[in-house]
C-alpha cells in the first residue's frame, strides 16, 4: 500500500494552540493516533469560530466531514503545546479540504499533519450545500 502523502501549502490563515493533557498519551508515552484526530476537531472548531462561524452555522450551513487523511512526523508528549496551523483549500461546489499541520510550540518541531474534507451540509433538507462564497473568501489560500 502507498504511503499517504500531505502536501501542505506556504501559507496558512489559522493558528491555535492546544496542550497536550495526559487523556491524550497512549501506554507507549506518546499521543494517542485516534486521539489526534481529536485534537485536530478541536482546532476545526477553534478555526471556524475564529471566522465567525460555528460548525452548524456557516451562513446558515453546517458542515459533515467525509473524510480524513494524516501523517505523523515525530511523537509528541504530556505537557508539550502543539501549534495547529489550518486553511482550507482544494474547494469544490460543495466542500473544501481543511489542511493543517501540528507541530511543538517550544522545538517548532514537525508533529502531524493532514487534511480532513468537509461538505458543507443543509440540516434542514438533509441534503449537501453550496460552499458559502464568503466561508471561500475568508478561509481559503
């Protein structure tokens, strides 16, 4: 099987920073593969309420992931401050990747990084949406 490969942009629009507890090391010391995913919501959540938004209101528009891509690059320890970078790019008529990369606040050293892709979705019909134009302008490259 090939190896997931993230290509990650130069320029990201988002920054956050998320400490890690000792609920997110695993017995071997270091985070948690299932619990990065965790960390990686939060700064979802952090990353649209920077833009005003919530992740079931985005110009009256929630957003679903469909799915998720990740790449660990070194361990990461309790007590250590990750910095989680996001931007979304690679848009399409109903959804978008969020990119993002997770390194220690303290070495700048390279944690994780990946993407998730969301659809944007109308709860009400229960059905995909258009990207909101302004969600576009303000969270993209």
């Amino acid at each position: 099987m090939a190896r997931v490969q993230i290509h990650l942009p130069d320029h990201f629009v988002f920054s956050t920073d998320i400490t890690l507890y000792v609920g997110h090391i695993n017995y071997g010391g270091h985070l948690d593969n299932a619990l990065l995913l965790s960390l990686v919501s939060e700064a979802r959540a952090r990353f649209f309420k920077s833009l005003g938004y919530t992740e079931l209101d985005v110009e009256g528009r929630g957003i679903v992931v469909a799915d998720a891509a990740l790449q660990y690059q070194s361990e990461a320890f309790h007590g250590e401050v990750m910095v989680v970078d996001m931007v979304a790019d690679e848009f399409r008529s109903k959804g978008c990747d969020l990119v993002w990369r997770m390194r220690d606040k303290a070495t700048q050293r390279d944690v994780a990084c990946g993407k998730t892709g969301i659809v944007f979705f109308d709860y009400a019909a229960r059905k995909a949406a258009a990207v909101p134009e302004s969600f576009r302008t303000r969270a993209g490259i």
